[in-house]
C-alpha cells in the first residue's frame, strides 16, 4: 500500500526497509541453521542491525554469520517459504485495477471522469490520489496482487534463477576458448569467438535445456539468458587475463557485457531475444550508444531466438543490415550472432 500512496517509495527502498527491520530474526535463523547442521562461522560485521532511539539511527554490530566464498561478508539465510516474485503494486496499476472493477464507484460516488484518455502519468496521479480518498480500494487491490502466496519451487527451479551458475560452469568446462589477444586487432576476433562458445554450447551441447521450464512450454527471461552467458565466459576471461563486467554503465545506460584489456582493448556484447519489441531497436540505436560512449570500436549483438518465427528472414534481415549500416560508417563496427535455443531432440532421436 505504502508503493501507491507514497511518491517515489517503491518496491526496491521497501524490501531494504523490511530487510533492516527484520535482520535480526534472520541473524538467529541463520545461526540455528549452522549451528544444527555444523557450518562453520565467523565473526563478521552487519550494518543496520538494530535500531536506537538515542539519535534516531540504525546501528552495527558484529555477529557470528557464514562467510561467503564469492563476496567479502556474512551470509543470511532465509526460509523456502519467503521466496517468491514481488508483487507489481503501482499507482498506475492501482487506476487501472479501480477502472475495471471498481467503475461505478468511480462515476458516480468519487465523481471520476473516465472518458478522458490517460497517459501512465496521469493514471499514476490519479490512482495516488484515489488511494487517500478509498483507501478501502486500496486495501482490495493490494489484496487481489497478493493473492497468490505460494513460495517460488526451489527444488525444480521453473525460472532457472537458482542454478543458471552450474549450467554456465558445466558448457565453460567443456568448451574451449580462443588464445589470449594481445592487441585490438586479434581482440576482436577473440570475442566474436567467445560468442561462438555461447553459441555452440546452446545449439550443439544441450545448454537450450537451461534457457527453457521443464515443461518447454516457455522460456526463460532475457536475464537467464545473460547470466547465463557470463557464468560461461568468466572462467575463459579470467584465464586470459580479461576483465569482464555486467551491465556495465556506458554513460546512456548499462550494456549487458563490457571486455577490457587495460585501456586499449575493449569490446561490448549486448544480449537480447529476437521476440523483444527492442529487438531492432538494440542494434540500430542502443548499442551504437553504448560503443560511443564507452569509445570502443567493436560490439556484438548476441541474439536468441526460441521460436521458428524468431528466425523468419525479414526478422533476422532487420538486424543484420542494422548492423551493417553502422558498421559502414567506419566508426564503429557491430557484428550479429543469432543463437538458436529451439528444443533440440536427442541425438538417438534426430
């Protein structure tokens, strides 16, 4: 209720809110859970543990927690049940809730005019303002949002959010990287081979198996998709001495992948899905900005298609001849790599 009635306190600043509040019975958790299972623990120190009058202020303390292999710090552990996608409760959507279910209510008791046509902004105002004057709606909304309470399915992992690292190491284990480039010129190469490693691991080892649910019914995010992606280039990268960063900030947004070798050597890979209404749009005008403003010379568009639709060749010519339009230019050139994450069957069976 508090993301709709209160300018700019969204879902994000709630949960850090919560998360603080609560980080004591967390702590207690975690260390019963050690404690019973024999995981090791040290002391480490944990902000905004508690809370004190005397100033009005979060305080730190330093508690025995398990420490992360990966980052410097403790780690908390939460109960299967808490998992789960964050409900989408907006001002905007709240109007729009109110003008489906709640019409009459709207005409004839607050006196709305719905013939107006509204923008997002507008219905945001509106719906902000419709949640001091009904709060009892409010309450209806947010209700019917978070209806559904059960937990996210840890265990078969629908979403691929909670293995995509394994199946990332596996296809890096077993593929082979080109040699370290020493130079732009055979950087560029390098990372269009690196590509390829995505690339050949989805099509020809199995890897589409992590880019779809179990049912093949749907795929996964364009986020899997590019966690993925890293978790099989970071062990090459690493080898070669390359730096890789995600969603790096280039000065007009993040761009998914940015490679560098000290100043001189440099290269981006941006990741989408052919389905995305962006997906035109990422190699005429997103990526071009990203290379402008990291002042780098190459980029790749990886794209993943999941559906025979995704590769019809108007679609697919879209991006090629975007790609070789800017690359005519002579400022920057942009290479597309087109993955295709159809189900495969079996090889006993093709």
């Amino acid at each position: 209720m508090m993301a709709v009635i209160v300018v700019g306190l969204g879902v994000d600043r709630i949960s850090d809110m919560v998360c603080n509040i609560l980080k004591g019975r967390f702590i207690t958790y975690t260390q019963e859970v050690c404690q019973s299972l024999g995981v090791p623990m040290e002391s480490v120190t944990v902000p905004n543990t508690s809370w004190t009058a005397q100033g009005f202020r979060w305080r730190s303390s330093t508690v025995s927690l398990p420490v992360s292999p990966v980052f410097r710090g403790g780690v908390l552990l939460t109960p299967q049940q808490f998992l789960k996608d964050i409900p989408r409760v907006t001002p905007d959507g709240f109007w729009s809730w109110a003008e489906k279910n709640e019409n009459e209510t709207l005409r004839f008791d607050l006196n709305y005019d719905l013939a107006e046509s509204l923008d997002r902004r507008e219905k945001a105002r509106r719906g902000r303002e419709l949640a001091h004057r009904a709060v009892d709606l409010l309450e209806n909304y947010v209700d019917e949002a978070t209806a559904d309470a059960s937990a996210y399915d840890v265990d078969n992992d629908p979403k691929g959010i909670v293995r995509w690292e394994e199946a990332g190491r596996e296809i890096a284990k077993a593929s082979q990287a080109p040699m370290a480039p020493r130079d732009q010129a055979e950087f560029e190469p390098w990372l269009h081979d690196l590509a390829q490693t995505f690339k050949g691991a989805v099509e020809d080892n199995g890897l589409w198996r992590a880019l779809w649910d179990d049912t093949l019914r749907a795929h996964r995010p364009e986020k899997i998709a590019q966690v993925i992606a890293r978790a099989t280039w970071i062990e090459h990268c690493r080898a070669r001495d390359i730096d890789i960063s995600r969603e790096a900030d280039c000065g007009r947004g993040p761009v998914d992948f940015k490679f560098t070798r000290g100043w001189q050597v440099r290269g981006l890979i941006e990741v989408k899905h052919v389905s995305s209404t962006q997906f035109a749009h990422g190699a005429e005008t997103q990526l071009p900005i990203y290379l402008k403003g990291e002042k780098a010379e190459f980029g790749i568009y990886l794209c993943i298609g999941y559906r025979d639709r995704d590769f019809e060749d108007e679609r697919l010519a879209l991006v090629t001849s975007a790609c070789k339009a800017v690359s005519e230019q002579g400022k920057t050139r942009i290479v597309p790599v087109f993955v295709d994450a159809r189900p495969k069957k079996s090889a006993s069976k093709a």
